[in-house]
C-alpha cells in the first residue's frame, strides 16, 4: 500500500528470484496480491542481469531505462483467482487487526537486553 501511495496501483507485477521457478509460487502471489504475475525469463539470473543492464546505462551503452526495457522478457503470465484472492483478502484483513492489537507486546518484546 505504500508503493500504490508512492507510485500508484501497478496493474502487474514482475517477479524474479528461484522462488519464480514454481508456477504455484508465483499463482501464490498472483492471488494474494489479486495482480497479473509477470514471471520474468531466467528469474534466477534477473537480479544479476539488472544489474549488468544498469551498469551498461550508466556506461552510456544504452541510452535509457526506456531502452532497456526491452531487454526484459517474459516468460509466464499468472492472472489473479478471484475466488482465492477474496480469500486472501479476508485473511490480510485479520492479520492486520492481529497486529495492530498486539503492536504493543511486539515492541517489548523485541527490546534489546541491556
């Protein structure tokens, strides 16, 4: 919610890591967060091959993240259950209550011991 109130509600997400290789992994998000799941070519690679693509804007190789956009390919698209999203919904709803009544004992307990 943070983001959305930063840079407004992304339609779709992209998703990297070894976590991306599962399909129920990356449904698994598609529903909780009730967005498109773009999963990302090598996701086990992305974090590097960003990396390498930042380092060859930043060298002037190519000239805008416009530009290198295209370098990005998807592999797997993961559209949001809305049966299961409304159930993840629910849930995030009473986690946030359990939090926010028990904020307070979260933060004795995470006092460091002097």
């Amino acid at each position: 919610s943070y983001m959305e109130k930063l840079a407004g509600k992304a339609e779709s997400i992209n998703i990297i890591g070894g976590g991306a290789i599962s399909n129920i992994w990356c449904q698994i998000f598609a529903d909780a967060l009730n967005r498109k799941i773009n999963r990302v070519s090598d996701p086990k690679e992305a974090g590097a091959k960003g990396a390498a693509i930042i380092a060859m804007i930043a060298l002037g190789r190519i000239k805008s993240f416009e530009d290198a956009e295209k370098l990005v390919k998807i592999d797997a698209v993961y559209e949001p259950n809305p049966q299961n999203a409304a159930i993840y919904e629910k849930i995030f709803k009473e986690f946030k209550a359990i939090y926010k009544n028990n904020r307070q004992m979260y933060r004795r307990l995470n006092l460091k011991a002097e």
